[in-house]
C-alpha cells in the first residue's frame, strides 16, 4: 500500500497536468518530458531488483544507506554507503539491493528543465559525471557526504517550496551538486592506482563498444560487429586485443560483442513496435532468420516469443 507521503507527492504531480513516467528503481513517479523531481530514498518503495533499461532523465542519487549491485552500461558496482551515482538516459542500467534498509536522496531531471534557462543546459548535460564513458559511481568521504547531503537537503526543501524564484533556485542547488561531485571524481581518482596498458586497452574496448548504442531508428545500423573491426578501429592486433580482454574479463571478444547485441535486441523488443526484420538490420543481421537463430542461441526462445511474455 502507497504511504500517505507517496500519495501527497503523486497527488501533487497528478495536479501539475504533466504525463508521468515511473522510476522504476525508487517506486515513484516523475513528469514525463518535464523539469524535476526530487525525493529521499527512505520515504518511497525501493524495489529490490530494476531490471535492465534506459530511462528519459538524468538522475544524482546520493546512497546514505543500504547496499547493492548497480550496472551502468558495462562496468558493475558493490556499491557501499556513503556514495554518489550519476546516471545519463544513454546508458543501460540495473540495480539489485542486497540489504533491506535503503536510503539518502534522488534527483532526477530532464531537459524541459531548462526550457526557460538555456544557459545552463550545456553546461550540466555536458558535464563529465553524465558522459557514457565516466567514472559514474563515486564513494565518498565521511566529510564529502556530509556535505552533499546538506546540499540534498536544501534541494529538497527549495522542491517542496512554493516562494518565487523556485526554479532558480532549483538550478542553482543542481549546480551545486555537480561541482560537488566533480570534486569527489577527482578525489577518488587520486586515490585510485594508475591503469595498467591491458586496463586502458580493455577500458578503450568497453567504451568503443557501448557507443555504438543506442539504436534509436530503423534507419540507423551498428557500425561495428566483429573482433577484427575493433582490433582495427582501435589499432591493435586482434590476437592481442582478445587475449588481453579475456585475461582480464574472462570473456572474449566475442562474447562481449555478442552480450551487447543481446541486449540490444531485448530493449528494442521490449520498448519499440519495429517489425523482427527491421531490428535484425540495425543489429547488423543481413537475414531476419540470422537474428532469429542469433537470439534462440543467446537467450534460449525466439523473439517473437521473449515480445509476448
């Protein structure tokens, strides 16, 4: 059953006249192609599994307690209190509680938010922490969290505030956020050991073959599909390329490139009405038998099948 919180905050939207979406991970709703929404973690229902998805916005989440497992696009993370997580639309991402207590702070926006103030939308949707290739997922300082959770707080209470000049002021706290959480960034890679070349190549691997996602029109067609177009896009012998991916992953190559399109395949089954045939040739499957045979061997059914269920 909703809580009494949950159901003023829906009830607030609801009278806002905006089309909602769900976040799924905390169990609340967000206007859909709308400005903002801001919410501690404790007072809504957080699922204990969010299974693989893009969402439409851009989220801070500021973890104060409870733990979990949380995947962006290919890096997986144990993620311990006290952390910050910045998430971009771009990315695939899961996340899997593994304690019951969860709590800290969501900030979650999309680019309506800057409709009336356009000179702050380059600077905090190009900020490094929201790029596909960043180093997302921040542990903090004891001091560092006490900090960004007096900035959540003064978010929190300027959302629920009704005074003029609301939205500035809104912007002004997200500002805030970032600088905060480029700090932490820089701070946590210092305390990091530097990359060895088989980490960097593999890194460089990881990134080259998220960005060839995602799908986002029929017309549109993955660039890259084997071993040997990487190896060459990244300069390196492809012996070399796979024994050092492997070494390192423990799977090949292959078997990364295979993993993605998989799951490539199942969000554009899942979130679009585009015919079998036209999602294998933006897969890169010249045949729709191809694909068909490609997705019985990785996921165990046809496609037409995983659709319907």
């Amino acid at each position: 059953m909703p809580t009494q919180k949950n159901q003023v905050y829906r009830a607030q939207l609801e009278q806002a006249g905006t089309d909602l979406f769900e976040d799924y991970a905390a169990g609340v709703k967000v206007p859909a192609r709308g400005s903002m929404v801001v919410h501690r973690r404790g007072e809504h229902i957080c699922r204990t599994y969010v299974a693989s998805a893009r969402r439409d916005y851009y989220k801070i989440s500021l973890i104060t307690a409870g733990t979990g497992i949380y995947t962006l696009g290919t890096q997986r993370y144990q993620v311990a209190p006290p952390t910050l997580i910045f998430t971009n639309p771009l990315e695939v991402k899961t996340w899997e509680g593994t304690s019951a207590e969860q709590d800290g702070y969501n900030c979650l926006f999309t680019e309506r938010l800057f409709e009336k103030h356009r000179h702050y939308r380059e600077e905090i949707l190009r900020h490094p922490l929201f790029q596909p290739d960043a180093q997302a997922v921040l542990p903090l300082s004891p001091e560092q969290a006490a900090c960004l959770q007096s900035i959540f707080e003064q978010l929190v209470r300027e959302y629920n505030n009704t005074a003029a000049f609301r939205q500035e002021a809104l912007l002004l706290y997200l500002q805030l956020l970032l600088l905060e959480g480029r700090r932490a960034g820089r701070q946590s890679e210092g305390r990091q050991p530097p990359f060895s070349a088989g980490q960097l190549l593999v890194q460089r691997f990881t990134s080259l073959l998220e960005k060839q996602f995602p799908i986002e029109s029929t017309r549109q067609q993955v660039p890259l599909r084997t071993a040997g177009e990487y190896a060459l896009a990244l300069n390196v012998h492809p012996n070399h390329l796979n024994a050092t991916v492997k070494q390192l992953t423990g799977r090949t190559v292959s078997e990364h490139i295979r993993h993605r399109l998989l799951l490539e395949a199942k969000l554009l089954l899942l979130h679009t009405d585009w015919h079998i045939g036209e999602i294998a040739r933006s897969l890169g499957f010249e045949e729709p038998a191809n694909f068909t045979h490609f997705f019985k061997s990785q996921a165990g059914q046809p496609p037409h099948v995983f659709r319907t269920l």
